[in-house]
C-alpha cells in the first residue's frame, strides 16, 4: 500500500510539472497579445505557482512516503527478529518442560528409592530382633544344657570304676557304691557245680584204673573262677 501510495504521488509529481509547463507556454502566449492577453498572463501565473505547490507538496509526501517504507520495512525486519526470537523462547521453554519433566521422574525415582531404603532397614531391624530373639533362646538351651550336664555329672558321680573284667568288655568293671538302698541279688552258681560234677566223676574214673594200693587222690575244692564274678557284675548292672 505504501509503494502504491508513492507511485501515486509521482503521478501527482509529473501532473504538477506539465501544469508548470503549459503555465509557461501560456504566459508567452500572453506577453505576445498584449493588452488583450493580461488577464490571461495573470490565469497562466496562478496555474503556474498552483503547480509548483503541487509539485512541493508531491515531493514532501513522497519523501515521507520513503521514510515510511523504510521505516515499515524495518519494523518488518524487526518482526521477523521478535518471531525468530518467539520461536528460540518457544524452543526454550520445551526444553525447560523436558528438564522439569525429567526432575520430576527423577525426583519420583528419588522418593522410591528412599521408600525402597526405609523398607529394607525396617526388614533389617525385623532381622536383628529375630536374631536377638534366636541368641536369647540360644542362650537359655545352653544354661538348660549346662543344667542338665551338671544333673548327669552328678548322677554319674555315684558310680564307680573297679578292678573286675567282665566277659564281653575286659578291661573294664563296674561295682556300685555300698550305699546302694536295694543290693544286688546274686544269682545261681550252675557252672561251678558242672564243672565240680565232672571233676568227680573223672576222679572215680581214675581211681577205678589204678591198682588198690594206692589210695585215691583227694579232690581239689571247687574254686570260683572270673566267670562268677562276671556274672555277678552283669546281676549288679541288670539289677541297676
């Protein structure tokens, strides 16, 4: 509209410029027919200066016109540079969005950790109680167990290690305190009596073999063997 208005105005300019011209021709033309063309002359010099005022007041308008091209096209210029700008502050600000979207998640991640971190130091003080409850049961099963060691120490203290073998441990015997309430019974002495039996009767066989003068040999008495006391022992144990 601007450059419109200026061509326009240049038009108006050219106008003004053949008005002069035709004002200049008309002068001579009056100056030629002398007193009959004055009033002529003075039309003429009207037009004239009435052009020349145009022709003033084109060039003022198109000089304004100008300044306010250019100063149009610089403001253009300068909204281009406010978009340009518009859109770098736009640019900024999504990536401000996504900074603070991404503190956010990471704030987020934070808060679970922290949650994630609470829940295992409350899962290690259960642990800790549980141990503590596991070391005090502990420690009550060891003083029931010195107790009851203590209880058999002195249970097994009234027995007493002797000198007799048994049959099936040799080396070892095992003889009661004689402050023992129910003393062992002791039992029958049947191999003794067998073995007395056979002695016997091997005697009269040799006796009968022998001539009558001599006389027959006394029998040895019958003597207990480690086999009674064994037995006595395995009564003791059996009784006990």
């Amino acid at each position: 509209a601007s450059r419109k208005i200026s061509d326009i105005i240049s038009v108006i300019d050219g106008i003004a410029f053949q008005t002069n011209i035709l004002a200049l021709n008309a002068a001579v033309e009056a100056a030629r027919a002398g007193e009959q063309g004055r009033g002529f002359a003075v039309v003429a010099s009207e037009v004239r200066s009435l052009a020349g005022r145009s022709a003033e007041a084109a060039k003022e308008i198109k000089t304004l016109i100008n300044t306010s091209v250019e100063r149009v096209e610089q403001g253009s210029a300068l909204v281009d540079q406010a978009g340009t700008t518009m859109h770098d502050v736009v640019t900024s600000i999504k990536r401000v969005t996504d900074i603070v979207g991404e503190i956010s998640a990471a704030s987020n991640e934070q808060s679970m950790g922290v949650s994630q971190v609470g829940e295992a130091v409350s899962q290690m003080d259960q642990v800790t109680q549980q141990n503590a409850a596991m070391v005090e049961e502990m420690a009550a099963a060891a003083a029931s167990l010195k107790a009851q060691a203590q209880d058999l120490v002195q249970t097994v203290s009234v027995f007493k290690l002797g000198d007799t073998q048994g049959v099936g441990q040799p080396g070892l015997g095992l003889s009661v305190a004689p402050a023992r309430a129910h003393p062992p019974k002791p039992g029958p002495f049947k191999g003794v009596d067998r073995r007395a039996g056979g002695v016997a009767k091997g005697a009269a066989a040799r006796a009968r073999s022998k001539p009558a003068s001599q006389p027959p040999a006394p029998l040895p008495a019958p003597t207990a063997k480690p086999t009674a006391a064994s037995g006595t022992s395995d009564g003791d144990w059996e009784t006990f």
